[in-house]
C-alpha cells in the first residue's frame, strides 16, 4: 500500500478534510507566533511587563497545539462515523487570546 492513499492515514476522505483542517489551525497558530514577536518590541517602551502578552500568546498557542493533536484523531474517527464535533474548546481559546491580547494592546498605546 502506497503511503499517499488515504487508507494509510486512518480514513476514507480522498481529499485529506483532517489535514486540511489540521493545516488550517497551524497557520493561524504560526499568525500567533508572529504576534508574540511583535510584543517583543514593547519590552525598551514598557519594560518587562511587556512580557505577559508574549508569554499568555505562547501559552495559548501551546494549548490550542495539545487540544489539536487530539481532535486530529478525533476527525480521522468521525469520518468513518461521519460526525465530526466541532473545536468548541480550540475556537474558545483562541477567541480569548485575541480579545486579551487585544485589551493589553489597547491598555499599552491608551495608557502605557
């Protein structure tokens, strides 16, 4: 059996729905990433408490990462099921992260 059939990854989708989706996240995890440098950049302005939100992102981002590995196997499951539950719990954190980190940025440039 060929590596690249779909029977090799634990389900039937001939067009890959868990990695699209897996991928999906994974960028939007990088997005976050990318933001935690950016907060890099307040560290000579506000000193160290510009490190909160650096470290809050991260925190997030490895959260989301450990609840994705798990739904991963969820989805390859639900295909054959053919019921995949949403990522209620990923959605939420990182809905909060932005809405935090969102709070902390506007608390810095208003107030900082």
């Amino acid at each position: 059996m060929n590596s690249r059939e779909p029977r090799a990854l634990g389900h039937d989708d001939p067009g890959l729905q868990p990695e699209r989706t897996l991928l999906a996240w994974r960028r939007t995890l990088m997005t976050l990433l990318v933001v935690c440098t950016l907060f890099l950049r307040w560290i000579p302005p506000f000193g160290l408490i510009a490190l909160l939100p650096v470290i809050f992102s991260l925190t997030a981002g490895i959260l989301v990462q450990i609840g994705l590995n798990a739904r991963y196997r969820k989805s390859t499951k639900g295909l054959k099921q053919e019921r995949i539950p949403p990522p209620f719990r990923e959605v939420v954190v990182l809905g909060g992260t932005v809405i935090v980190l969102s709070l902390m940025g506007i608390y810095a440039v208003g107030f900082g």
